[in-house]
C-alpha cells in the first residue's frame, strides 16, 4: 500500500498538462470511471457537477459481483462528494472533498439457504488532482481515507447473527479516467 501511496503522490505532483487550455474550462460535467476499481472486480463510475468556480459535487456508483466456487459476493457503493477546488477553475486542478460513504454486501452459498451481509456508513476527506484537456479527455487521481462503522449480519442454519463491532479507518485511492461535457 505504501509503494501505490507513493505512486499516486508522484503522479499528482509531477505529471505535466496536456494541453494548453482557456484560463476557465467551459465544461460543466465530468463523467469518468475509476480504473483501479477495475482491477479488483468492481465497476465503479463517477458524475462530477460544477456548481460554482470553487466547487462542484460529485456521485460516485459502484457495484461489485464476485463468485468464488459456490460462493457470491455482491454489493454496492454509494459515495457523495463536495469538492473545494485550489483555482477558480472548478473540475480542473487539485482540489480537497470530504464525502460520505454507503456500503451494502451480500454473500450467499450457492445450494444452501446460508447468506450473510454486511453494511457500512462512514465520512472521510480525499485529496487529489484533476486535469482536463482541449478535448475534454479527463483524468482524475485522488487518495484520502474515512472513519466508517458497520454492523455484519448471519443467517447459518437458521439462526442469526448480528455483529457491530466493524469500525475504523479505511483508505480510498483511485485513478478515474473520462469525458468532460
């Protein structure tokens, strides 16, 4: 984890522009999906709003559906961001976006009526840096971490089960490519 954390900065702080641009970008929509998300199984798109020269609002959707053997896994993820952009050129530069986060899995035994979920809330801030070309080609790395709490729950053999003791600090990095519009 530490070696990506040290990617990621590098990344932020050394990759150059890509173009020359207008001192304000005209475009007032981004619409990107998270690549790293990809690698572990889950599709994850964001929406990026601007609302004033500073800031902009963005909806982050994932969905995960993995099966291991006779086991699956699903879920989905729901992350709403305000994001305070350092220039008067909201979507384009680095920018600070504290969000909220909802997480609902579910895991169920192909051939058994066993399932299990798991639930999760939490709040958290990301850093990051969005960069915007001529032709509206958008990247966007960012890392932050939040402080979440979640209650996991069991049905084995008829019985439940229900566990609150799922709290701490978690991590978000991501590297989302996409269009602005």
């Amino acid at each position: 984890m530490k070696k990506v954390f040290t990617i990621a900065l590098a990344l932020i702080i050394s990759m150059p522009l890509f173009a020359e641009k207008p001192e304000v970008s005209e475009e007032k929509n981004v619409l990107k999906v998270n690549t790293l998300s990809l690698i572990v199984g889950t599709g994850s798109v964001f929406y990026e709003r601007e609302i004033s020269d500073l800031t902009s609002a963005q909806l982050g959707v994932a969905y995960l559906n993995y099966k291991f053997g006779d086991t699956r896994f699903s879920g989905i993820i729901l992350t709403p961001e305000v994001r305070i952009y350092a220039k008067q050129d909201a979507i384009d530069g680095f920018y600070i976006g504290p969000y909220v986060r909802y997480q609902n899995y579910n895991v169920a035994v192909d051939e058994s009526n066993d399932e299990a979920g798991y639930t999760n809330f939490g709040g958290g801030v990301s850093l990051g840096r969005q960069w915007v070309t001529n032709s509206g080609f958008t990247m966007d790395l960012f890392f932050g971490g939040h402080y979440a709490t979640g209650i996991a729950s069991a049905e084995l053999e008829g019985e439940s089960f229900e566990s609150d003791r799922f709290e701490g600090f978690r991590t978000r990095i991501g590297f989302a490519l996409g269009f602005a519009f």
